[in-house]
C-alpha cells in the first residue's frame, strides 16, 4: 500500500479543507488515517466500523485485547455512544474538554466490541488540537484511534516517527508538526463507585480532585511490580515505550546520579557498547563521552520534557545504542506520567545511589 503523507499548517486554508475532506473520505470508506493531537499522533479509522478496528489492530500489531480511544470532537456526540454520563463526568469534560483528558464509560450498543476490545465499556477523548478536531467531523465523528506506533515502540510525536513505523501499511498520514505535550492521555474510570486513574498524564491527580473531589489511582501503576496484579486498563500491562538498548533510570542525589552515569559510561565503552544518557539540559555537559546525549530539557520546564522524551528513546535506536542511562525527572504536574512512562520502557530497572 502507498501512504501518502498531507502537510497541515493552516486549517482554515483552502487546500487544508480539500485535504480534509479526502481524510474523512478514507475513513468512511473503512481505511486509516494518522493524524496529530496534542499528546501524541493518533492511528485513526472509523470507531463504528468493526472492520475499521480491525485493520488498525492488524496495521499495529496490537494485541486485539487492548480497546481503542473514541475520538470525538463534539459533546453532544459523547451521548450516543454511552450509555450513562454521571455528573462528574461533565464536571470533567467542562473543565478538560477538549484536552487531554480520557473517560471510560458503558458503552451504548453502537460501538462495536471490535473497537472495545469485547469491554462493555468504552474510552473516550476530545482532544484539543485543532486539526485533529477537523479531521475527526470530516469522518463522521468518531475516530477509533491508539497511539500511531508499531505495538510495544515508544508513541509518535511527530510525523516522520509514524512513517518510520507504518509506512506502507495505511493510507494516509496527516503531518501538523511536533506534539506539544508527548504523552499520552491521563485516563480516568468513571464506571465504579469513584473515580479512577488508569493511566498517568498531563492532567494529574490534583487537576482532577480540585474538580471532582477525591480521585483514586489503580495500584497496579503506582506500586511495586506484581505479576498478579493487572492493570485496569488492558494496555498498560504490556512491556512499551521501549528503545532497543538496555535503559536504567538512575535515582538519587544529582551529584551521585552523574558519578554513577560517568562511571558506567567508561565501564560500558570498555566492553564496547555504545552508550546513550538522557538528561536534563542542566547535567548534559557532565556526559560528553557517552555517544549519545540526549537533551530532555530544563528540569524547571516539565513540558519540554515530556514532549521530547520518545523522541529520544527513539534517537538512541537509530543511533545504534546498545545501552542507556536516564537520569529521574520527578516534576510537580508531569512528574507522575514521565516516569510511569519511563519506568515501563525501562522494564522497571532502577539503580538508586
Ligand atoms: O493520548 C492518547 O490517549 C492517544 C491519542 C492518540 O489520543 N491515544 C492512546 O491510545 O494513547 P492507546 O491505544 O495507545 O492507549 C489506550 C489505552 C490502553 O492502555 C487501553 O488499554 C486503555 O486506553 N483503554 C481503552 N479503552 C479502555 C476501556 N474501556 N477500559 C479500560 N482501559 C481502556
Ligand atoms: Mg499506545
């Protein structure tokens, strides 16, 4: 298949429109689009259309046990394909709405379990950039979409990240640049008696509670790794997020975190790998033998960080890294989110000092 790739920069541009409506047409005709949101890029196809699903799952390789977002672009859409919104949920969706930020409802019988992953319940987002939101009324609506990478790598943040990974096996790829938050959604669970979070983002648990009050999190993200205790949300059990080269996060006082990285630099390079570091802008300067470093960011702008961080594992493949070092980035809002994420593509291997 030829994947052919539209650039967008202006929406209400005529030749944007035009594209747009080639995009909507590809979806209701069953096929996928990659297409840009404020997280990360998104692989879409019609949420409605069982086989739609299907080819996304194939498209991936995903396991076909991990249900897909919904993507709306409209509130008044979310209420034909649940089947109860609580009053928390629109309390949520008033001040999250469209962001990134999404919620888990029963699904009404419209969405089929193909795009569910056979859950009675149903995830659902509206996400805030603004050619996502084209693109998602250009296709009728609703946008079955996972992050637009192949299953178990790091989620795209640009463009190109997805032509690496799918090229040939969709039809379209919509490029709006870099995502300007880089990781994926906060989920929260309103199906239970409270609510929940599934998976750590850039709304954190405190943007939550000053909204709604006390917000829990499942304990299978935020305790010690346990083989029997899964997650609620099916895809975060699976090993993702992950470079090819062998990642410890480092974790202690900064002056022992960059010790022990030097160290193990000279100790890595005499068996001779080849070794990564990624690090805040700050400490970079202390790695210059690794042969790669990776700037995270300044450690005061947790957006940098989070928007640059797959990016970096993804440089450390194409750079033939066979082993890396990150240092910790425990960030007020984002801190949570980072190191989930970071602790997974890390098969959780940290070293504290
Ligand atoms: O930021 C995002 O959410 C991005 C962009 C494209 O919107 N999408 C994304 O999708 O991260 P994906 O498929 O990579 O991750 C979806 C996660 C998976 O962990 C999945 O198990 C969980 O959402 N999920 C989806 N539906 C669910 C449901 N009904 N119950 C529990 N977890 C669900
Ligand atoms: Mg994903």
């Amino acid at each position: 298949m030829n994947t052919e790739t539209v650039i967008i920069n202006d929406i209400e541009n005529h030749e944007a429109q035009a594209d747009f409506k080639r995009a909507g047409a590809v979806i209701k005709q069953g096929g996928l689009v990659a297409f840009p949101t404020e997280t990360v890029y998104g692989l879409g196809g019609d949420a409605l259309n069982p086989e739609a699903s299907g080819k996304i799952y194939a498209a991936k390789g995903r396991p076909s046990d991990n249900p897909l977002i919904v993507h709306i672009a409209e509130l008044d859409d979310l209420y034909r394909i649940v089947t109860e919104v609580k009053e928390e949920a629109v309390k949520l969706a008033e001040a999250f709405w469209p962001g990134p930020l999404t919620m888990i409802f029963p699904k009404a019988d419209i969405v089929p379990l193909a795009t569910t992953g056979g859950l009675e319940t149903v995830a659902v987002r509206m996400p805030s950039n603004k050619i996502a939101l084209e693109f998602i009324k250009a296709s009728g609506g609703y946008i079955a979409a996972p992050s637009a990478n192949l299953s178990g790598r790091p989620s795209p943040t640009s463009a190109r990240h997805v032509a690496d990974d799918l090229s040939g096996r969709i039809e379209m790829i919509i490029d709006g640049g870099p995502c300007t938050i880089g990781l994926e959604s906060t989920i929260v669970d309103l199906t239970g008696d409270a609510p929940m979070i599934l998976r750590p983002g850039y709304v954190s648990q405190k943007m939550l509670e000053d909204v709604v009050g006390e917000v829990a999190i499942d304990p299978a993200i935020t305790g010690p790794v346990d083989e029997n205790v899964h997650p609620k949300a099916p895809g975060m059990k699976y090993r993702h997020y992950a470079p090819k080269g062998l990642l410890t996060i480092v974790s202690g006082d900064s002056k022992a975190v960059t010790e022990y990285i030097k160290a193990h630099i000279e100790e890595n390079h005499s068996k001779g790998k080849r070794v990564g570091v990624i690090a805040a802008q700050e400490s970079l300067k202390e790695y210059v033998k690794a042969d790669f470093c990776g700037n995270a960011g300044c450690i005061n702008d947790e957006v940098e960080i989070s928007s640059g961080l797959y990016g970096l594992l993804r440089e450390c493949d194409e750079r033939a890294i066979d082993v890396i070092y990150s240092e910790e980035f425990d960030t007020p809002q984002l801190g949570m989110a980072i190191m989930n994420r970071l602790m997974k593509a890390a098969g959780h291997t940290v070293v504290n000092v």
